[in-house]
C-alpha cells in the first residue's frame, strides 16, 4: 500500500472540512516551531524536531486526531485537555470544533522541550 508522497498530497486527498482544519493545525504547528521539518510517517503528516518525533496529525471518516499528547504535555496542561483526550497519547478533535490554536501552541512548546531533552 503506497501513502502520501508528502504533507500536501496527504491534505489534497481529504475533504474540505478535515482538509481546512488539518491545514490550519499544520500551520499552527509550523508557526510555533519553525525550526521543525514535516514529514509523512506511518502514512500521516508529522513534524520532527531536535532530530526527533515531535507531532503528528491525522483524519478519519468522523474525527481527526493530533499525537502525542505525552504525559509531560498531560501533566502540564490537565483538564484543558480533557475535552480531546482519546486512548494513551491521543487527542481527537472534530474538524468543525478543532482543538484551540492557543493550546496546540503550549502542546507544541511542551513538546519541543520534551525533545530537547529538558522536559
């Protein structure tokens, strides 16, 4: 099975809705770690930092799903998290009610410390 040969195909490929909100996270994400590189990994749009994984995001047929929400990103930003968390890590999200982009900055900033090795 081939996957998306980058992030822009990825997103060509989803429907006007998942394709503006996911385009919005990529661009929220970008802004808040611009030293980042995008990547698909295991067929979805990821960015890496500091030479390692930092986020990932994708969509399916009802929600799309920001990762990881890491137990330092947990710990940190508690019950603001409660409305998107889905499983170990995950943060799901409707494409219509995306995840605020105040609070993917602060997942973002987490996370590139996390990556820094200094969370």
């Amino acid at each position: 099975m081939t996957g998306p040969a980058g992030v822009d195909d990825y997103l060509a490929a989803l429907p006007d809705e998942q394709r503006t909100a996911l385009a919005d996270l990529r661009k929220t994400i970008a802004a808040a770690a611009p030293e980042a590189t995008e990547l698909i990994s295991y067929q979805m749009p990821a960015f890496k930092a500091n030479g390692r994984f930092l986020l990932s995001y994708a969509a399916y047929a009802h929600h799309c799903s920001l990762y990881p929400a890491s137990e330092a990103v947990q710990r940190e930003l508690g019950d603001e998290l409660t409305p998107y968390l889905s499983g170990k890590g995950t943060l799901r999200f409707l494409p219509e009610d995306p995840i605020p982009a105040d609070l993917v900055k602060r997942i973002v900033a987490i996370r590139l410390r996390e990556t820094a090795g200094s969370a």
